[in-house]
C-alpha cells in the first residue's frame, strides 16, 4: 500500500486490541496477524485519494470478490512536532535519576538528568520497560562497571549508566540508525559510546552488565551470546516482555543465573540475575 501512494499503513486487531497478551509483537516463531479473528489496515491516505478508490483498487489489485468494506474519516491537519512537544514532559525514574526533554531544564539539579529528545529509536523512558531497566540501573550502579546496552535503541539504557557512575557502556543494534542515535544522544549528554552491529562487536569483550530491552523470544535466543559477553559473576538484566511471558525466559534463564529477580510495571516485565 505504502508503494501505491498510501502515507503509513497498519494493521490492528479489532477483537483484542486493548489486551496487551493478544498484541502481535512480530516474536520469531509466534503466529502472524493473519491468525487475529478480526484484523482491520489502517491507512493514511491524501485528500485528494477518497477511501472507494482505495477500495477498489484492492478489489482490482487482489481479485477480491467485493469491495472491502470501509469506513473514512477526516484527520484535522496539525503540526505534530509541536503537540509532540506538549505532551513531552519531564520523566521521574528514580529519586536519582530523571529523562528530561532536551531543551528542558532539570526539575532536580541534584538528581541524574537524562537528556533526550523523542526520535527514529525506541526509547525515551516513557515505556514500562524502558522505566523498569532505567530503574534497575538507578539502584544497581554502584561505579566503574562496564555495561552492555544490547538492543540499544535511542542509547537512553547506555546514557543512564554512564551517568549514573559507569565506567564504560557499548551499545549493540541490528539497525544502523539506532547507532546513530546512541551516539549523537551520548553527545547531547556529554558522553561517549561505542557503537557496534551484533556481528561486529568484538568477541573479547566482556561486561559486568549486559541489560537487554527487547523481545521474549529474541531474549531466549540472544541466552547464548549473553553468555558468552558476561564476567564472572555479571549482571543480566532483560525485558521487553509481557509479565504473562516471564516464565519463557525464566525457564532458560534460571539454569545460568542466580537471584533471578522479577519486577512488573502496566502488565510489562523485567527479569534480573548474576551470573553462576
């Protein structure tokens, strides 16, 4: 649809949209969308394009024996960037620690202050397991650690470590315009970040932490690398995953780690542990 002209398309689940377990995350190895009883695409289209066109021309592309049923509605044209910015506030984590909007000044000079601004990567502290992982790192950075940002996004879990007292922090994506990000967004903070694609970073590095906001499945299959990144007696820290998919990574998980530790937040998990 995207190449016919449409502006963004997406496909919802109209008989379980507001369940968070019945949300298609793309897990490898989990049914696809076309297993939801009612899927339904979204589309953004031109004025000028009215729905039926659209319709149509599906019905014609398809050899659809209707036309799909549909429904229009006119979207007032506003300027997004600035009721983005209204709704962007000030983030708490922590006592210690705060995301603040850059361009914002801190609401506690004594406190961590994360600058950030919302962008092309995931990651601005707003989401549960983005709040979760920054809250582990809030009160488990003790100083001089070498942290692994795995699936780091905007760099937001980097940047709050090296803050927080990190000795060092890399962060690993398989999209080279989060690494961007990461890096440019330690710049705005006054810190500095490596960056590296999975199969680029080097295999004699170890870390004291490696903390992981990703998926439940990908978590699973990443069990080995972690493995192999961690010093004795290192820290994981993994989410990214609904509560109801805690005891897939724990089962996994718990034959390597002790003190694995379970933390919710709005249906939302995280999971922490040392290394055996």
């Amino acid at each position: 649809m995207l190449e016919w002209g449409v502006l963004s398309a997406s496909i919802q689940n109209l008989s379980e949209e507001d369940s968070p377990d019945k949300t298609w995350f793309d897990e490898p190895g989990e049914p696809r969308w076309e297993a939801w009883a009612k899927p339904v695409i979204v589309a953004l289209i031109p004025k000028n394009v009215d729905g039926e066109s659209l319709a149509t021309f599906l019905q014609n592309e398809f050899n659809l024996p209707s036309l799909p049923q549909f429904q229009e509605s006119i979207i007032k044209d506003v300027d997004w960037v600035k009721e983005t910015h209204k709704i962007d506030q000030p983030n708490k984590i922590t006592d210690l620690l705060w995301v603040i909007p850059t361009g914002q000044s801190p609401i506690d000079a004594h406190a961590t202050n994360i600058f950030l601004d919302p962008g092309v990567s995931f990651g601005s502290g707003t989401h549960p397991t983005t709040h979760l992982c920054l809250e582990w790192l809030s009160n488990n950075i003790k100083g001089g650690e070498s942290v692994l940002d795995f699936g780091c996004g905007s760099g937001i879990l980097a940047i709050g470590a090296l803050n927080l007292g990190a000795k060092s922090a890399r962060g690993v994506d398989i999209d080279p315009a989060c690494l961007n990000s990461t890096r440019e967004n330690g710049k705005t903070n006054g810190v500095s970040i490596e960056t590296y694609l999975p199969a680029d970073l080097p295999q004699d590095q170890q870390f004291d932490i490696i903390i992981a906001n990703i998926l439940a499945n990908t978590l699973v299959e990443l069990l080995p690398t972690f493995l192999s990144k961690l010093n004795p007696e290192g820290h994981i820290v993994v989410s990214g995953f609904m509560a109801s998919q805690v005891q897939k990574i724990l089962d996994p998980y718990s034959d390597h780690f002790t003190n694995l530790t379970q933390q919710t937040k709005s249906g939302w998990a995280l999971l922490s542990g040392k290394l055996n």
